[in-house]
C-alpha cells in the first residue's frame, strides 16, 4: 500500500536519517503474492508458496544492507526469509497485503514484541483494564492498535476525522473524538490514560509534549511513529512531568508477523482497505494515503484494479499487492 513513510523517502523528509544513496531506487515496503525464486540458505519456503512481507525502512534503507532501499513497488522484490511470513489458503492475499509494515507498528508499540524505541527501549505492555489513547485510530497503524487494544481488554480512545467516528465506534473503541470539533488534550486531561499511540505526529513542541503529559499518569508513555528528531533529540529516557516520550520504528521480524497473519485468519484481526489502486495509480495512492482521511489502507495491484474495493479485492488476491 501507499504509506506516509513512503512520501517521506520520496520528497527527502527521512534524508537525515534514512538517506537513499543510489537512484533510482524502487518505493514501497510491504507486498503479498507467490515465491517466484528462492535464494542460497532458504529454509521455511518453497516456489509457489503465498506469501506477504515487509522489506522494513531500518532494514532496507540502511548503508550496508544487501537489498534495498524499499522495492516492494514492482513486479518482483527480493527479501530475507526472516522478513516473510505464510498466508493461509483461506486468507486472500489482499487482506494481509496491507498488514505489515502497520500491523508491526501498532503491535510493537502496543506489546512490545520484537520491537523497541529508537533508543533501544521497551516499548507498551498493555494488558486488561489499560486506558490507551490512540491519535489517529482511522489510519493504517492507528484503526489496527484500536482493534489488538480492544482485544487486549484495554479501555480504548481515539481521535478521527468526522467521517469515520462512527466506524472506530463499529471497531471497538470506547470513546471516539472527532478531532475537528474536539481538543482531546483539554477534554482529557487529568484522567490518567497509560499510553499514548501518536501515529498523526502531533507532539512537535514543548507546549504539546506538556499538554500530552497531563493526560497520560505519572511513569506513562507516549509513544510516536512520527516524530523521530524532536524525540531523540530528548535523549534516553526522556520524560516531561515523569512522563515518558518516545520514538519507535518498527522492527520485521516474521515471528511478530506470523502472530499478526493468524490474527487475521482467526477473523479478530481486520485490515480494512480503503481503495485499491493500480500501479499506474500511485501518485493518487500516495496523496490519499498523507491526507489522512482514509479508513485503514490505500493497496496497490499489479492488474488492472477499480478503485471500488470489493472488485479490487478480488482481483488483487490473484496478484502481488504492495501494501504497508
């Protein structure tokens, strides 16, 4: 799918941290489709087998690494084993196809898992009777931690653009604000949620690093897919009001991912797609997926795909499907 992440690699908005050092390079991070070849030292795969991935940004777009950067846009891409896990025969391949490079993220900064902060730190350890509060819940990442935190037990908000409060609503959350009528940080201050899920980057400033602390109870944490220098420039550790702020990517690691996929088999796990573009379609697909108005997932398909999702849907599941 399109994801932000990929506009940010794109127009240079990751170039202090993620620069791409050969062009032209190929975007896209995730994609679902059949093994066409494997490589020397393959040990869980074969030819043919369904598969979805996640090419990663610390693992593709890194100075030494030995695929990459990004790729999954194309006909083809080449990933490690440890980054790929199995579909199921009964899931489509264009309801994982989206998963990965989201799934991980919400999961880690939710559960930990695999994952940490950019400082190496432990990430959320939600479990029943947490309050969590998830900034951007109609988002890729966002409308996924709303559905783990609701299965986890948690006591579950999150902001939204008007048009999609009453599906997070449908999703499970407990308390929906729709963040064009509703300053969260003044209505809830004072009620002590334990984690904060920023995935619209919104603490940029002192003034909102504060404001989020009030919200969240004393040794809390906010965590943030977005923000990367404003919170490394805190430091190790970094608190504001004894509470803690950090930064996270998400780490591939397929044991995470296997997790993630038989969610999605079990039917507890949702990974809704918003529209289904072909190839042709990318820039569409890629504004669509930074103005933040969509439900979940913009995929993109290697066919010629209808923008009406069930359609797409169909057709997608019979070929590779970038997604994130």
């Amino acid at each position: 799918a399109a994801d932000p992440a990929d506009v940010e690699l794109i127009t240079g908005g990751y170039k202090h941290i993620f620069p791409i050092h050969s062009f032209p390079f190929v975007p896209g991070f995730d994609a679902a489709g059949e093994v066409a070849a494997l490589g020397p030292g393959c040990s869980k795969l074969q030819v043919g087998d369904r598969v979805v991935l996640c090419l990663g940004l610390l693992e593709s777009c890194c100075s030494d690494g030995s695929f990459g950067p990004a790729g999954a846009f194309a006909e083809y891409c080449v990933c490690p084993e440890g980054q790929i896990s199995k579909v199921p025969k009964d899931v489509m391949l264009s309801e994982v196809a989206g998963l990965p490079l989201a799934g991980l993220t919400a999961y880690q900064a939710l559960f930990t898992g695999s994952g940490s902060s950019t400082q190496g730190e432990a990430l959320g350890t939600v479990s029943k009777g947490d309050k969590v509060l998830v900034l951007g819940g109609n988002r890729g990442p966002g409308h996924l931690a709303v559905q783990m935190a609701v299965r986890k037990g948690a006591d579950v908000t999150t902001t939204v653009p008007p048009s999609c409060v009453d599906w997070l609503c449908d999703l499970g959350a407990n308390r929906v604000f729709n963040f064009r009528e509703a300053d969260w940080a003044e209505h809830l201050q004072g009620e002590d949620f334990d984690l904060i899920l920023d995935f619209v980057g919104w603490a940029t400033t002192s003034e909102e690093m504060d404001r989020a602390a009030w919200v969240l109870k004393p040794g809390g944490q906010y965590i943030s897919n977005s923000n990367y220098e404003a919170f490394n420039a805190l430091g190790l550790g970094a608190t504001r009001r004894g509470r803690f702020f950090k930064a996270m990517l998400p780490k591939v690691d397929s044991e995470d991912l296997d997790l993630l996929v038989a969610w999605v088999d079990a039917g507890s796990l949702n990974v809704v797609t918003d529209q289904v573009c072909p190839f042709s379609s990318l820039r569409h697909a890629l504004r669509e997926s930074v103005a933040g108005q969509c439900r979940g997932k913009v995929l993109l398909c290697q066919r010629d795909a209808s923008l009406d999702v069930g359609r797409g849907q169909a057709r997608a599941s019979e070929a590779a499907i970038g997604g994130a």
